[in-house]
C-alpha cells in the first residue's frame, strides 16, 4: 500500500495578486497644474533677477533677458554692498543692512516681550475687563497704518524718538502687539487648569509663574512668531521711510532710493545684486526655522 504524502502548501506571494494601479483623478491633475503655475510664476521672475545679478551689462542692453550669463562676474554684488548711491550718498546698501539688523533687535524684543506677557495675562489670569481689552485688541489688528501714521509721528515726537532707531523700534512693536497678544493668547489659553493651580499653591507669583512655568513651554509658538516678526520687520518700508532719520533708513528705503537715483546709464544688474542682497536674510530665517514653523502652529501648550 502506498503511502499518501501530504500535499505541499500552495505559497502564494504578492507577485500572485498585482495591485491595480491607481487612476490619477482629474482633481489631482487640475491641482498639480494649478501648483506648478504658482511656483513659475515666482520662480521665473527670481531666475531673471539672479541671472541679471550675474550678467556684464553689454549682455543685458542686447534684451537677453532670459539667457544665461556668457561671462559670470559679481561686479555687480560688490557695487552694490559698497558703492550703489541712494540719494546723494553712495555708500551702498551695506549702510541699510546695519539700520534694519540694528532695528530688527530692539523691535523683536518689544513686540513679542509685551505680547508674551500680555497674553499670559489675558489666557491665564482672571483680569477686570480682559474680555473688553481683547477685544478693542481684535479691532485694533486691523485698522490702517495709515489712519494711525499721523498721531503715531506726533507721539513719537513728544517722547523725543521720532528719527532714532528706537523710534522706528517703538512704532513696530506698537503695530505688531494687537496680532501678537492673540496668538499669544490661544497658545497659552489651552494649559491647563490644573497647572496653573499647583503652581499658584507653591505660592507662585505672577512673574515666577511666568519665567518658571510658561516661558520654557513657548519654544513653539516663539518660532512662529520669530518668523512672522522678522519677515515683517526686515521687509517694511513705509515705517522705516516715515519714522527714520536720514542716517537710520533700514534697507528696503535704501534700495528704492537706490532704483529711482539715476546718473548716467541704469545699472541693472547692480540694482538686481541689491534686492538679492535685502531679501537674503529672511531667505536663510526661513531655510533655517521653516522646518519649525508649522510644528509651532500645530502644537498644543503641553506637546512641544
């Protein structure tokens, strides 16, 4: 009698059952077109200034905009940070570059050290009328600079800062600290309870729980709001031009004055080299935090 051997199980891998391959939707297709117009239609014109940045102006008078550089040459960034004229001075926008770095740390600290604190206040402290105050806040974020520019330069004026590097300081932090306080606000407003009330019994007192308790749980939202702050700041140019003396433009005035001063030919390649040269450091702030900006605007008060 024969033995019967058991039969070897079928082993099936995936290569038995191929995945259909997925249809690419209309709605895809509509939204990768949409993207990809976006991106060109900044990327173009930051291709034609770099190239243009680049190029020797014989090149540039011949219409090739478009067209690489037949000859590289930074002439034109060096004219640019030490000899491009703004007005009657030509010292290049390396001045404005120390106006704006000069006005950039003062305002940073003002505005997101009073929001900081202001919203602190509002989130976590059981304050008179903080429902009133939040909302002439809310209303303040968006009235017009220019409603307010007048009694701002009178202001200014009285306390003797109008034309300083702190004037220009004081008046970014004022405009800024409306939007701040809120975002400050609804980050701080999600601690909890509980929180609050082991540190107030340890007999906390309104600034130790501020430094102790709330400060080293900002880390995220600080980012998010270094980022907005910075990017504002370094690119303003109506505060800078109306509150700035003649020696502390910051250097986006610097570079307008820069464009519209004209003697003899326009040089644009150097005017090219001096807008790369204002819009680098918000570039490298958004290279080097941009990872974190929307892990601070997700994350909650305990998850940072």
């Amino acid at each position: 009698m024969t033995d019967i051997l058991p039969l070897e199980p079928v082993r099936r891998t995936f290569r038995d059952y191929p995945k259909k391959p997925r249809k690419i939707r209309g709605s895809s297709i509509a939204i990768l077109v949409f993207l990809t117009m976006c991106a060109l239609f900044i990327a173009i014109p930051l291709y034609v200034i770099i190239v243009t940045s680049i190029k020797e102006m014989s090149q540039i008078i011949q219409g090739e905009i478009f067209s690489l550089p037949t000859k590289v040459t930074f002439e034109p960034w060096w004219k640019a940070w030490n000899e491009v004229c703004s007005g009657v001075q030509c010292e290049g926008v390396k001045v404005g570059f120390i106006n704006s770095l000069m006005i950039l740390f003062p305002s940073l600290v003002l505005s997101i050290g009073l929001s900081m604190v202001t919203g602190y206040a509002l989130a976590l402290w059981n304050i008179r009328w903080a429902g009133t105050f939040l909302f002439v806040l809310f209303t303040a974020a968006f009235v017009p600079f220019q409603i307010i520019m007048i009694p701002l330069i009178i202001m200014t004026g009285i306390i003797k800062v109008y034309g300083t590097i702190w004037g220009v300081a004081i008046v970014h932090a004022v405009l800024a600290m409306p939007l701040l306080t809120l975002i400050f606000r609804n980050y701080y407003k999600d601690i909890p309870n509980e929180i609050m009330s082991a540190a107030l019994m340890d007999s906390g007192s309104f600034w130790r729980i501020f430094f102790e308790i709330i400060l080293p749980m900002s880390g995220n939202i600080l980012i998010v709001v270094l980022i907005l702050q910075i990017t504002s700041i370094w690119n303003d140019f109506i505060i800078g031009l109306y509150f700035g003396g003649i020696g502390t433009k910051p250097m986006t005035v610097i570079l307008a004055n820069s464009v519209i001063t004209s003697r003899g030919e326009i040089s644009y390649n150097v005017d090219m080299a001096a807008a790369l040269l204002t819009a680098i450091p918000p570039l490298v702030i958004y290279f080097v935090l941009g990872k974190f900006f929307v892990q601070g605007i997700t994350a909650g008060a305990i998850k940072g």
